[in-house]
C-alpha cells in the first residue's frame, strides 16, 4: 500500500489476456527516471513534511507524516533538498539503474515451465511476469492436477481486462473459504509474484508433501493475483511504478487507488485522498470502479470466505484491522496472536523480520481499504502483507528475491490456512509445565473445542507420552465437562525427560494434534525431585542491581512503581503484581530509551552446586516504529568480564515471561550475573522497556551424592572429598606418581565414589572439572563394572593448565550402579608423557557430579 506515483520501465509489447483481444488504448511515451534519487528523511516538523512535499513527486514510504519518510527526488530538485537544511540518507543512487538492472533479468524464462519451489534453480520464478504470461501459468497449473484446481473470472477492468483466479481445494464440500489477492497497486510486482508462488506450491507438492495435502483438502484456496490489471500492464509499456487503475478522471489526471475505494471506512481524509491528481486518490464513491466492484461481488457471492490476504510491497509488515482508525478491532487479541506466530514464521526462513500490529497504529490512517472491508462488512479474519524489502530497493525488488520472498511468506500463509484446517483447537488455561515433579503422575488441564463446524467426540481424546525413545503410549484423557478436559503425564524418573502430545477426533473422523505435526514434534518437560532458590527479586527492595549506561541521553533503567500512562508504550503496572518493577525513564510524560543502550546488571549469584539451573524474569519491550531496537539479555560467569547474548528481541505486547536453562549458554560458576540492555539507537523511535519477577532456581535429582575420593597413584597434597561437591575452585590436590610403563610413567589415579537413592536406574551421568600444572596432558574417565569388578573407560579428554569440564552422559546403570547398595565408582586417570623419568605433575580436581536416572 505504499503511496504516490513513480517511474517507468523500458518499453515491451502491450500484454493482454490469454485468448482475448487486445483493447486499443493510446499508451504514452516510455519515461525515464536517470538520475533520479531515493532517500530517507527524518522530519520533526510540519514545515519540514511541507517542503519536502512540494521538493518530491513522490513519496515512497507507506506513511506521510512526521518521523522516517522515504522521497524520490528528480536530480534538479536535490539543490533544493541540500538548501533546506533537512537530513536524508540517499537509499537509492539512481532509480534506473535499478529499473534497468531489473528488464535485465527479465530475458530468462519468459514462459512457462515452472519448477517446483523446493528446487529454485530455475523456471518460471527467475523473473517477473507480464499479465499475459501470469494468466497462462494460471492455466498451466491449473491443468497439472485438475482434480483439484481450476480457473475462473472475477470480473473485468475497466479497459476489458479479464481479472482471473485460480481455486485449489480437495474433493468435499463446505470447506472454509481462503482468498488471496494481490496487485491492487500496480508498481508492486513482488504482490503478483508471491501469491503465483503459493500457487504453484499448492499444486506442485500436493501429491507429496502430507502438510499441504492436509491443507488443500479441508480449506478452499482462491488466488488472484492480479487485481489491478490494467494498471499492472501499463507498469510493463510506460510508467513501472503506476500505482492506481487507469479511470480517466479528466483534467489530465488518472487513476484511482483501489485499495481506497472499498466502502468500509471510506472517505476519510487523513487516510486516502479526494484530489483526483494524488496517487491515494480514493474515486468518486465507493466501489465506483469496476475492480474493485468484481473484488466485493465476489467476496458476497461466496459467504463460505473465512480468511482474506491482500499482498502489496514494500516494507515487511503483517497488518491487521483496522486501517481507517485506530481503535482497536473486537478481534484484536487473536489478530496480535495469529501475527506473532507469522512473525516468527517468517523469521525462521531467512531470518527477516516482518512487524505485526493493526494497520492504523503499527502504520498510518488508510481509508477505505480491502481488509476492512472484510472485516468490517463480512466478519472475515484480514490482512494485508507489505512484502520485502525496507528501502534498499523498494518497489524495484531484484528477480532473484522472488523465490527467497515466496519462501518466507508461505510458512506465513500457512499460519492462516491452519486456522481454517483446523477441526479441533487445544488450548491449556494454565500453561504447559517445562518442568514437573519426578516420580509422581502430572495432571495437566486441556481445553479440546471443534471448530469451523465440527463436532468432537469427547471419547476420542487422547494424550500420548514417552519417556526415552520408545514408542508414545497413548491414554485417554478425562472429560471434566465442557470443553475441559485433563491429561495426566506418567511418573517421571528423577533427572528424566517425558515427551507428549494430545490428540482429538471429531465424529466425522477427522484426526487433530497439537503440536500441529506430532509426532514429529511434541511438547516436553524435564522431572526434577528438588528445588532450591539462588535468587528471587520482585524489585520492591534495592539488592544490588547496578545501572550503566552507553551514548545515552534519557531513558535510563531506574527502580520503582510504573509513573506513566501507558501512552508512550510505557507498562501502567508491573507484572507480578508486587507494585514495583524496572523500567526506562520511569515518568510521566515524553521520557523513554534515547541512545544507549542503558544497561541493568543484576548482583551476583553462585550456581556452581548441584542441579540444572534456571532462570526467569518478565521483560517489556515496545518500539513505536517497530525498528532495529532491540531488548538484549546476557550472561556471565566470570562476574561480568564477558557476557554471551541469550536472546535479543524487538517490540511485543505487554509483558512476556521468559526462562532459559544456564547450562543451554554458559557452565555455571560462583560468579553468575544477568544483564538486560535497551537501546533505540539510532534516536528515531519511542522505546520503552521493562525487566521484573527475575528468579535464579537449581532444580537437581539430590539422589546421588559424592562420599569418598581415594589416591590410588599419586601422593595427596591439600583437600578432600567434600572440596568436590561444587563447583568453587576449593579442590582436591594431588601430586603424580609413577607407572609400570613408560606410556603411565607420570600418571595420577584418583578414585571417587559415589552413592544414589534412585530407584530401578537406567543411566548414569559424569562430569568432572579438572586441571594440571603441566601444558598438556591425557584424561580418562574409568567407571568400575560391578558386574566384572573391572574398570572400564568411558571417556577421555585433553587436560592443561586451565580448567576443563568433561561430561560423560547416558551410561549403563546395570553396569556401573552396584544393586546393594546403589554405589558408583569413578577413577580419574591423568597421564603426562614427557622423556623425563624425574618429572611430576599437580592435579586439582574441583567437582565431580554424579547424575542417576
């Protein structure tokens, strides 16, 4: 939806309809548009926004009003833009260049032939395609598997151009009605090539991709890719960047902007335009055109549409309704929720990230708009997709981001599609536990509803679990009335891991997972027997957070009961109800992240016992322009020295509880600290960011405990058995003897035992932490078989002057568990080959974990 009128192409033959003739239409002169510059402002003022509006013809940005906007400016107009003193970044050096550069990829495949997404060497998807061209791959697709696709008219424009579709849909009826549209704009190829894209997927993988199979046989895909055709084709002979249809409106102006022109919303003037010159221009009434009337038509012949998508360039942006106010819609919560999962979605392709919120506030006033429409007059579930990219090339996206564009937003199309696939909906009212208590059945809460006219059959829910790599064993879950129901997860070994998920059938007997693809993936949680807490703050009290700050100049992390009003994106409360809580720029009024990033370090903390540790916290982070700024989190283990990222995340909705395991990033020490960094740098957004409820929990088996340690070769210098219970640098230290063989000669054999309360044990798991005095040195971990009475080695590992950490995991229990009395015996071996006989080397020996399952 981006705005206002732009260049040209190089001139090619007129396309037209496959099999219709070619209307006689005077075209203009090619133009062209060397020279001519892209570049992005940064306006503070109303005065600034005019005159760069009287300086560019054309505005490339999706929104016009203060803040980062986007100009094309001609070259005689650049004295002008230097002499108003406003700062611009030049995005684009010359605009032909890229036009250029782009009918240069166009001499590929120009027909047919389309390849399989999954194998993008080549085919039709190298480079984009005439109207001509498009409606041909619709018929060649459509002929592929005719059992499931055929094509069909919407309507015709304004100039006899056939508006064509394609719907794809398995054999049955009433299914769920999806429709996909692209190209109201004209200058925005990508729009047509995308929706293409999902169609030839739809078609190509549809005998053998079980995913789209599902899909294709209960939703009803309607693709229509180009709504705007004339305008599309006067792109490829005359002007490349013409946005709106071709209406004549007299007085030398043309066109009318479709995605104005819908009756929803229409008529507002700070969200399209009445001047028939402006490329917003919204046409005389609504549906005054006649392809936009085609669009409506069928939208009302078909009230079986569940799900409408209208696709346009550029900027990378999931929007939801409304885009004619900014009041947010009844279905705001699941819009926010079905964008973040295509969010991340999209993020898991490419790593490109698309921001997602209500058209109005995420973006800016668009009225009259097609997802409002459907929304607003249908009660149909919308979106529009602004697509790749952020500026670099805008509207002149380069062929070969096609396939990579198409890759990304599928998984997105996907997201939607489910929702109208699916026949049952689980849901869980009080979460999913990552972690359960062992040895004890865990009962779990399910919401099991039919959706999209289905009927569950409440005797045919079901929860699979396994613990291991076995086989999933299925049980039935408890109807609690309702939608309710209860899972119970079998008893867990200490230290064990229980992966599961939940079937339903309908009476139908249609089958539904969660997670979606289960089993191929499923939910998990890991048992532990004890709990014990390191560190809890809910900030009501000062315990040692230290705040620095870098290039900041407001914004700084300060402690205290939320002051504002949630205007500026600010939180009103904190999240664990405490009262008090972190924040930036905690005031009233214009106060939030400027620079930075300003840096809140927590005290320090000791994990270096027994146990896997956790920690959790409650972040906040909004961004208004949804840009670069980014809520970072770090850790160390060297008492803030280094610091390794966890995760770094950009703008959500209110507050997020987050836990991450330490053993996942760093090994635990004595010296534990966390950090949390805002930033809005560069200084072009309104941040605000909040941390609260930080907790630091050990979770451990405590079923196996080190009793003794032995010299079996070597002398003892300082310590004993105890220094090995954590890790603390208080260590065992033990000078080397001497071997039978020159391969041993300098050798040190210590013997530790250990004793465990598990019962019926599987596994067993070591880890040792250990250095020398020599450079190098060789390590063998050696556990006694009790079945044999012999030590048998089980891992090895390179030893120096600097500390080393060796696990060993997923060992025979019915080897190196004694069954009496629950003893496990480890030999440490240090080795050191050096061609000297009088030589000896230190060991000091700091922890040795026993973990049995």
């Amino acid at each position: 939806m981006n705005r206002l009128i732009g260049c040209l192409a190089a001139f090619v033959l007129l396309v037209v309809s496959a099999g219709a003739p070619a209307p006689a239409f005077a075209q203009d002169e090619p133009q062209r548009f060397d020279g001519h510059k892209v570049v992005r402002t940064t306006l503070t003022s109303r005065r600034q926004l005019d005159r760069m509006l009287e300086i560019s013809p054309d505005v490339w940005s999706e929104a016009i009003g203060l803040g980062t906007v986007d100009f094309r400016i001609p070259p005689e107009r650049m004295d002008d833009l230097q002499r108003s003193g406003i700062p611009y970044q030049i995005l684009i050096d010359d605009v032909q260049v890229l036009i250029d550069l782009e009918r240069g990829g166009l001499g590929g495949n120009r027909g047919g032939g389309g390849a399989n997404p999954l194998n993008p060497d080549g085919g039709w998807f190298t480079a984009y395609k005439t109207y001509d061209e498009v409606n041909a791959y619709l018929d060649e697709l459509a002929a592929l598997e005719p059992g499931i696709a055929q094509t069909f008219q919407v309507g015709t424009s304004l100039e006899g151009r056939p508006i064509r579709g394609l719907r794809i849909a398995g054999a049955g009826q009433n299914k769920p009605g999806f429709l996909i549209q692209g190209c109201q704009h004209a200058r925005e190829w990508i729009a047509v090539m995308v929706p293409m894209y999902l169609a030839d997927r739809l078609i190509r993988t549809y005998q053998t991709d079980a995913v789209v199979q599902r899909l294709v046989d209960r939703v009803e895909f309607v693709i229509v890719p180009i709504v705007n055709p004339d305008g599309y084709v006067y792109t490829w002979t005359t002007n490349r960047m013409w946005r709106k249809n071709r209406r004549d409106n007299g007085g030398g102006t043309f066109g009318v902007d479709l995605n104005r022109n819908w009756s929803f919303g229409w008529g507002g003037n700070d969200g399209s335009s009445g001047n028939p010159g402006s490329d917003t221009y919204r046409g005389p009434a609504p549906f005054s055109e006649p392809e936009s009337t085609a669009m409506r038509d069928f939208i009302l012949a078909n009230p079986h549409l569940k799900t409408h998508l209208d696709i346009h360039s550029y900027s990378q942006l999931l929007l939801a309704p409304w885009g004619y106010k900014t009041e947010l819609p009844p279905d705001h919560a699941l819009f926010q929720q079905l964008g973040a999962q295509m969010q991340e979605a999209i993020r898991a392709v490419h790593g490109r990230t698309y921001v997602h919120g209500p058209a109005a506030s995420t973006l800016y006033i668009a009225s009259g708009i097609a997802p409002d429409y459907a929304y607003g007059e249908r009660g149909i579930i919308g979106f529009t997709f602004e697509l790749r990219d952020t500026g670099q090339f805008g509207f002149v996206l380069p062929p070969d981001q096609i396939i990579p564009n198409g890759e990304e937003i599928v998984p997105a199309i996907d997201v939607l599609a489910e929702r109208l696939a699916r026949r049952i909906e689980f849901t869980y009212p009080n979460g999913l536990p990552d972690i359960i208590a062992s040895d004890t059945p865990t009962p779990i809460e399910v919401e099991v509803k039919a959706v999209n006219g289905a009927v569950l059959d409440p005797a045919r829910v079901r929860v699979f679990s396994r613990i291991g790599s076995g086989e999933f064993q299925s049980t039935q879950m408890t109807h609690l009335g309702g939608d309710r129901f209860e899972a119970v997860l079998p008893p867990v070994p200490c230290g064990q891991r229980v992966e599961y998920y939940f079937r339903g059938r309908t009476v139908a007997g249609d089958f539904d997972f969660a997670p979606l693809n289960a089993p191929g993936s499923f939910f998990s949680a890991d048992a532990w027997a004890v709990v014990g807490l390191v560190f809890s703050d809910d900030f009501q009290t000062d315990q040692g957070w230290t705040v620095v700050n870098e290039n900041l100049t407001d914004g700084a992390w300060e402690r205290g009961v939320p002051a504002g009003d949630g205007s500026r994106g600010d939180p009103v409360s904190d999240f664990d109800g405490s009262g008090a809580c972190y924040l930036t720029g905690n005031r009233a009024g214009n106060s939030d992240v400027d620079g930075g990033p300003t840096r809140l370090i927590s005290p320090r903390f000791d994990l270096s016992g027994e146990g896997d540790h956790f920690i959790s916290y409650a972040r906040w982070f909004t961004n208004d322009d949804r840009d670069i700024d980014r809520l970072d989190t770090h850790l160390s283990n060297d008492d803030g020295q280094t610091w390794t990222l966890i995760d770094s995340v950009g703008h959500f909705d209110g507050w997020q509880a987050h836990r991450f395991r330490v053993q996942d990033f760093l090994s635990p020490t004595s010296q534990m600290r966390i950090r949390f960094s805002a930033t809005d740098n560069p200084n072009d957004s309104v941040t605000e960011a909040a941390i609260d409820a930080v907790t630091v929990e050990t979770f451990a088996c405590a079923n196996t405990t080190v009793i003794n340690a032995v010299v079996s070769r070597g002398t003892l210098i300082s310590g004993s058995f105890e220094d090995l219970h954590a890790s603390d640098d208080a260590a065992m230290r033990v000078k080397s003897g001497f071997g039978q063989t020159f391969t041993d000669l300098h050798s040190m054999f210590l013997r530790v035992e250990g004793q465990t309360s598990a019962v019926n044990p599987t596994t067993v798991d070591v880890r040792i932490e250990t250095r020398i005095s020599h450079q190098t040195g060789i390590g063998r971990v050696m556990l006694q078989n009790w079945n044999t009475s012999l030590f048998e080695q089980v891992g090895s590992y390179a030893v120096g002057q600097t500390d080393v950490i060796t696990n060993v995991n997923g060992l025979d229990a019915a080897k190196y568990v004694r069954t009496s009395d629950g003893r496990v015996r480890l030999q440490i071996r240090h080795i050191v080959v050096v061609p000297v006989f009088a030589f000896t080397f230190d060991t000091w020996v700091d922890h040795v974990r026993f973990v049995v399952r």
